[in-house]
C-alpha cells in the first residue's frame, strides 16, 4: 500500500463529491423523530414569516437577508480551495472517524460523572491524539436536550465535531475568498 497524501488547497477532490457543513451526526431514532418534528415546526414559521413579510414585488438582496436573518442559502457553495480542502477531508476521513466513534459507543459516558466531563470527552480526546499529525481535532460538545423538561425530550448524548483547522493552520494563509461570495459581506 503507497504512501497516503493529505489533500491541498488547489487539489480537486474525490470524484464523488458530497457536499457537508459538518460531521454526520450518529442520531438515535428518538433525535431523529425530534428533530423531524422541530423541521416542520421550523419550516412552518418560515413559511408564515415569508408569506407576511414580503410580498411578491419585494426583493431583498442576498446582503440584506444575511445581515438580517444572520444566514443566506447559497444554492451551491462558491469555487475556493479552502472549501476542496475540506471536502478532501472529509472524503478521506469521515467514514474512519465515524467508525470509530461508533465503536467507542459503550465509553461516550466514561468519566462523565467522576471527573465532571462532558459525555464523549474521553473518546474525542482518544481520536484527536490519534489524528494529530494528520491535523485533525475531534471535540465532543454538550449533548442536545430540549429545555423545557416538561416535555421530556431525550438527550441525544454526546454530540462530536471535526475540525481540520490545524492541518489548514500548517498549509499558511488561505486564497481570499472568491469576489462573488466576499460581496456578501458587504454593507449594502
């Protein structure tokens, strides 16, 4: 088996080429039946925001959205290598770290109430050791729980993130961003 390369910023990546923000979470069938209801709850009150706040001659720039939603849909993410970088990552090491965190399902709660950690911390801690030199961190962030528990949502234990900052950190400064996604920051 060769020698294995990590991708660069300017490197095309994988073929087959998903698009993520994020780490697939590993949901339970509980979260996720949750998590379906508050979709369509959320996607209901976008609805009812839409339809009263804008009428069908009102159009908002992408900037006035951004800045007063806090969030715009691209349609597609803007061509920059920061982003191939990351998709090169992520195609290259998703499916090892779910593995393994999955795995280490029985520890997710190791520690938790000796040592006063959040649940997966032991795990994330294990997996960043791991995949250090590759520049790689694995953190395990406060588990979801509703906040009203009344309602008696279940936690949905331990959530992990993956970061390839410090492998972006060692490659020196990123490509600015491309003029047509930079505009959007802009005031307007």
């Amino acid at each position: 088996m060769g020698a294995e390369t990590e991708p660069t910023m300017g490197e095309a990546p994988p073929a087959k080429r998903v698009r993520r923000r994020g780490f697939d979470p590993l949901p339970t069938a509980a979260a996720t039946s949750v998590e379906a209801e508050h979709l369509e709850a959320f996607e209901a009150a976008l609805s009812q925001r839409s339809a009263a706040t804008s009428g069908p001659e009102e159009k908002v720039s992408p900037q006035t959205q951004l800045q007063a939603d806090g969030w715009l849909e691209l349609g597609k993410l803007p061509d920059w290598d920061v982003f191939d970088m990351v998709e090169g990552y992520y195609a290259k090491y998703n499916d090892r770290v779910q593995f393994l965190l999955e795995r280490e399902r029985p520890r997710w709660f190791e520690d938790v109430e000796e040592r006063d950690v959040r649940p997966g911390y032991v795990v994330a801690r294990e997996l960043s050791r791991r995949f250090e030199e590759k520049g790689i961190f694995i953190s395990a962030v406060h588990p979801s729980v509703a906040d009203d528990e009344a309602k008696d949502y279940p936690s949905t234990g331990p959530r992990f993130y993956v970061s390839v900052m410090p492998a972006a950190m060692k490659r020196g400064p990123a490509p600015p961003l491309p003029k047509d996604a930079a505009c959007l920051s802009l005031a307007r």
